[in-house]
C-alpha cells in the first residue's frame, strides 16, 4: 500500500501549529510559530501558507515516496462549514472574522483537498479515528480550558448545525439568575468550570476574606483540592455541582454514549475525572446514566494537529 | 401513481389515537380510544393491535384500489430505537417499560414495515415533512405541555443518540441550585416552564401572600398576562428569563436553522411566541441568533398521528 500522510494545522490564538500526519495518526514531523501579534488575521494566513510550503518541501526532499493525500487545518473561533471561512472569532486574534482560510489555502495549492473546522471538532476526530471514540457512534467532547470547548458526534459524524457553530457547549446555562456571559446568556457553564470562571468564582467567594494562597486560580485550586484542603473542597463542590448539572443536561439532550474530557484542566488533576463521573451520574436518569461513560481525551498539544489531519482521512 | 396510505398510531396516557393518513399527510379517517387503565401495558397492545385490524379491514372494504404502505407509531416514553421497545416510561403508565410494541405488531401483520419511536420525535418528523420544517435540515422541536419535550433534527435525520433517548431537553438544567427534578438534575428548565413547572412556581411566590384567582395553574397566568395583570407579568418574567436562557443554550449547543414550539401552553397563548422569541434572543449571541428563527408547531391534536404515519414515508 502506498505511503500516505496528510498535512494538519493548529491554529490558536497564542500558535500555529503544523504536523503531517500519517493515515493511523503518527506524527511524522511537527514544528510550531507563534501566532504574529500584528495584523494576525493576514499574519496567521501568511505563517499558514508558508508553513504548508514549508512542510511540503520537506516532505519532497525526505520522503519522496510519500503522498501528500490532503490539508486538514483547525482553528479557534468558529468556522464556516460552507466555504471554511471564520465565521466568528473573539478578540483573542483581532480581525479574525471573515477570513477566508480554506479559499486562500486552495488557492495555494489547488492540488491538495483542504478540509477546515474548528478546534474542538477536529479534537473529536482525533477522538474518533484514534481515541476514546474509536468504537463509538455517538459521543459528545468537552474541553475544560481557558473556555469550554465542545463538539457532538452523531452516527458517526460531526454535528456541524446550520453554518458550523454547533458544540459550544460552554455555553449552556445552569443558572438563569447568574452573571451575565460575554455570549449574551446568564450563567454559562464556562463562568463556573473553566480556567477563567474557576477564577472568577474564587474572586467571589473570598472577596470579603482571607484568601489562602492557593486560591488564585484554577491549577492553585485543583492542587489545594487533591491535597484534601477543606476551603478547596468547598469551592470545587460548586465547580462540581454547575459542571454535573450541565453534563446530565448533554446526555439528557443527546443520550451520548461517551462524553470525552479534555482541556488542560482535566489533564493538572487527573482525580477530576471521578469527580465529574460522580458528579454528573448523580444528576442523570438511571436509564440515560446506564448508556454513558465519561472517558478521557487524548492528551497532550499534539492532538489538535492530528484532529486537523484527520479530516483528510474523513472527507475523501 | 398508485394511492398509498399509512396507518398512524400515537399512544399516550390517556389515549390511543388512530389515524390512516397519505404521502401528503392527510388525515383519511381517524378515531380515538381511550387508554386502558387496567393493566395499561398489556391493554394497550390489546387495543393497539384490535385498532389496526380493524383500521386495515375499513380501509379494504371502503378503500380498495388504497395500497397500505406500512405502520407507524408514536409512544409515550422512551423508545429503543434498535427494537422498538419501551425503553422507559414515566408512571403515567405504569409497567409500560419493556413493552416489546415493534415486535407485537410486526408478529401481527407481518406484511407491514413497522416503526415505533417516541411522540416528541414522530412530532418532529410531522414538522420536517408537513409544516415548518419542510425546508429545514437543522432544527429543533420544543413542547411546552405538561412537561416538556424535545426532538433534535440534524442534517434532515432525526438524532436518536445510543438508544433512542435523545432529545429530552426537557432536563436541561437553567439552575444547578434549583429544586429537584425528578430526573436526578437540579432546576430542570421542565421545572420552570411546562405546566407542572408553572403550577410549581405560581404555589412558591404566592405561598406567603395573597393568591390571585387566576395564580391556579398555567392557562390561569397565561390569562392574566395577555390581560396585562401586573403580578402575572411579573411571575412570566421568571417563566421567560428560564427558558429564554434553556433555549439559547439550545442554540449554542446545535447552532440550529430554527427551533419549533408547540405544545397546549403555547396553543393557548398566542403572544407568548415572541415574547419567548426576545427572551432567547436576548440571550443568544449575534452570529447565532442570525440564523436561527422562533416557528410555530403544526397545531392540533391530529400532528401526532401524521407524525407517526410520517415514519413510513421517512424510512421505506
């Protein structure tokens, strides 16, 4: 059989990372830019167009037996299914919005089949053709980081929705009452269990008290919390109880038969997976919960280049 | 082109209805019966298989040239989607879980493709082949009754998750401190805004006050707020703000083309569409809310039983 690889990409808003990717997921070569501070909208497609260049000149020289079958790219903010535009991005990379990746990266390189969607959908493909979702038809992913990150699979298949902004599952609300989020809805999940709103609700809960010196931020928390402190433990019980309450929603909605977790938070505690499995079974129908398991993601930064090389392998 | 019918069947708790409907959706005949109360489960396939039988045998004698094309039925609870089982049923029926309804009809009438799912999702199906969702790929359905259910269409199929649960959106949480839901979560969005929700909420504020007439039960605030009574504007904010928020998670988490409301608490109050169109717009952000749209469901009591028929033309 022929030797084949793909190109992936990992666009973020702090680097653009690039691999090619062989057909069962092994990185054959990888480097990483930062993302340009200026101008990053036309910086980022100039660093993209040059790196794939770059990559496939390499790829010329080194391996020349090899096929390049495609480039698959994923990106933060919210692309476009139709044309893989950037339908929308927060101000992480200023101007983002609008710019068309996939038409400029054809353009280039009318040759290559290119494949562009966001971060967290090409995550759940790197679950799917190479992690927990490898047997799975039906599985949700949840990416506890910065932000909440999600994706939906289904039959087999990304939800993508009517332009391809479905899976922002940081963006149910768990509480109608609760502070207003940058989204427009109150008491997103992402304000009590992400890095940020893990922040935001320890500024909260000592504003008129000691603050032990742990209680800075998310990693400060987790640590305090695995170490048995009490003060910690108080604090993860809301941190537990809004993200259960949101996960029971999910496997209500979509009656999943995993929820894959990820995200940099679950990787600094690993004894957070239980905590959440509990957590969520406990506010789940008994007939739902029988169906479901809470499984970890792949680990590590070179997920998201391998997810992005993996829609080649899906698509053609 | 030959004529063509298929049966439709939708079990509730209450009753069975019947109904020979065409490739159009129109209703050809139809009757109702009530749902046996003595030993439900076994009574309803008594009447289930009986109504068929004699649906079929009318059909022959007064409809000749009428080809029947297949069986479909809606059903209360959750339906396996392998087997066409129950797969849970609330005790509304009780001992109804487990009842193997696909395989019971199909032993009966051998010649007719059978299809069994649950009535929110055969609902869906009516919308996608008869009313708003004709020229929908993605949308969602939301009834407001008794309690709340859901269906989740996604790229023209419905999603039916491992085994056919999904869509009960219903238990999404809006209050992870709310009161308990039956379900295992807390301040399910069913707790807020079906018409056990609403009864709920209407005993909790009036509990140390002075009750007005109409604070009996939702048709009563649903009354007085088109009347413009001022405490019953004020306990829908509250009904409003909680699905609002439910439904802009909705939103986020399926970036669908339209979410479709039915259900009696809607049929009975024709304002209350766009008041839940702004109070989910308000929480849903620009580039979502774009495009989305707020459709009313086909009315009546006959969209379950063309929902149900609706699987025939829907899967052979």
């Amino acid at each position: 059989m022929e030797a084949e690889a793909a190109i992936g990409v990992d666009i973020g808003g702090t680097s653009l990372k690039f691999a090619a990717v062989d057909r069962e997921g092994r990185v054959l070569r990888h480097w990483t830019r930062p993302t340009p501070a200026i101008d990053p909208s036309e910086g980022i497609m100039r660093e993209l167009l040059a790196g794939i260049d770059k990559l496939l000149a390499e790829l010329k020289e080194e391996a020349p037996e090899l096929r390049v079958a495609g480039i698959g790219i994923g990106s933060a903010g919210q692309i476009h299914k139709r044309d893989g535009s950037v339908a929308f991005a927060v101000d992480t990379i200023p101007g983002y919005t609008g710019t068309p990746i996939k038409a400029r990266v054809e353009e280039r390189f009318p040759e290559l089949p290119t494949f562009v969607d966001n971060d967290v959908n090409v995550l759940a493909l790197a679950e799917k053709h190479y992690g927990a979702g490898r047997e799975l038809q039906d599985f949700v992913c949840v990416a506890l980081g910065t932000g909440i990150g999600g994706a939906i699979v289904q039959g087999g298949r990304l939800v993508h929705g009517v332009y391809g902004g479905a899976g922002e599952l940081g963006h149910l609300s768990v509480d109608f009452n609760g502070p207003r989020c940058s989204c427009g809805n109150y008491g997103c999940i992402e304000l009590y269990a992400s890095g940020t709103g893990i922040e935001r609700l320890l500024k909260e809960r000592f504003e008129n008290a000691a603050k032990p010196a742990w209680a800075l931020n998310a990693a400060g928390l987790l640590n305090a919390w695995q170490s048995g402190d009490a003060l910690a433990g108080e604090a993860m019980d809301v941190v537990l109880a809004a993200l259960g309450s949101a996960l029971a929603g999910v496997v209500h909605a979509l009656n999943p038969e995993a929820i894959v977790l990820g995200g940099g938070i679950v990787e600094k505690a690993p004894a957070l997976l239980a905590a959440i499995e509990d957590a969520t079974r406990s506010r789940t129908s008994p007939v739902m919960w029988k169906h479901v398991r809470l499984l970890p993601a792949i680990a590590g930064s070179r997920a998201g280049v391998i997810g992005a090389a993996a829609q080649v392998w899906q698509y053609t």
